[in-house]
C-alpha cells in the first residue's frame, strides 16, 4: 500500500513549479525572438555585426580571441546569418514550448498527452543551450568580467543582460532535458 501511494504522489509544487519555469522560459524566449527580429529588419546588420566583432575586446584577447579570429572574422558574413536566425529560431523554439508547457497544465482535451511532446522537450534545451552559450560567448566578447560592487552601478543593473541570460538559459536546458527524458520514459 505504502508502494503505490509513493508511486503515484506527486509533490504538490509540482504544477506551480513547471509553470513557473514555463514564464521565465517564454520571458528568455521572448528576449531572443525581439533581438532576432531587430537584426532581421535591420538592413546594416551585417556590416554593424562585423564592426561589433572586429572593436570588441575579447576579438583580441581572452578566452576566445582565437575562435573569434580562426572562426568568426574570416566569415563575418556567414556569422552574422548564423546569429541572426539562431536567436530568432531558438527564441521561437522556447516560446512555443513554454505555451506548449503551459498547454500541459490545463484539463483534458486541451491538456492531453501528445506524442511528439518529448522531441519538443528536447528540441527546447537544445535551443536554451545554444542561446545561453551565444549570451555567454557576446559577453565574453565584449571583455565581460564577474560583476563587482560599483558605485557606477547605483542606477543601472550592475549585472550584464547577457550574463544574466546565461544561467537562465542553461537552467531552462536543465529543466527540458530533464522533461525530455521524463515524457521519454513515460
């Protein structure tokens, strides 16, 4: 008897939880679906984007200076593309499975069990992986360091939207994959 009531318990934070994380994944997806599309519209991108990389400090020295200059700057075309349609696509993934998690909490019919439920899981920490990586990488890039105590800070946000992006992002990859592999088992 014990077994079965342990078995089929769940914690009773368990809906608040997941919905809460569904509204910090759509805020992060939102955050990239709006910096995608500004780049979309913009017609100097690509030009702005070469400029960004080649004056930033991390192009020189740091971390990826190499990857910048192996990588990035011989194809500084293909890079801004690259860029440009990640952030849009990997913002689009989370926000709609951030709905489609949202989705899951309601009653049946519309709450009900899909089948292609645990690819979305997985399709959604891909993109949350990717897109906290590029946050951290455009942090790095711009000679990013640990956030310190500042009285130039007294009015603005002493922590870096990119740096705060990153753990969010990689806590919502956490969390998918995770829900990956438990829509996966069941």
């Amino acid at each position: 008897m014990t077994h079965h009531l342990i078995a089929t318990r769940s914690p009773r934070s368990g809906n608040a939880a997941l919905a809460s994380g569904a509204l910090v994944q759509a805020a992060v997806g939102a955050e990239f679906v709006l910096a995608g599309l500004n780049k979309v519209v913009n017609p100097k991108y690509a030009e702005q984007f070469a400029g960004f990389v080649t004056g930033s400090p991390g192009a020189s020295g740091g971390p990826l200076a190499p990857l910048i200059q192996g990588l990035v700057v011989p194809h500084l075309g293909v890079a801004a593309e690259l860029s440009r349609w990640t952030e849009l696509a990997g913002g689009a993934v989370l926000l709609i499975t951030a709905v489609e998690v949202l989705r899951r909490r309601l009653a049946a019919p519309l709450g009900s069990e899909h089948a292609y439920e645990p690819v979305a899981a997985l399709l959604s920490a891909v993109a949350a992986f990717v897109l906290g990586g590029m946050s951290l990488a455009i942090y790095l890039l711009q000679g990013g360091q640990l956030p310190t105590i500042n009285p130039g800070y007294a009015f603005s946000s002493p922590i870096a939207v990119e740096l705060l992006l990153v753990p969010l992002a990689f806590g919502i990859a956490w969390l998918e994959f995770g829900r990956f592999r438990a829509l996966r088992r069941a």
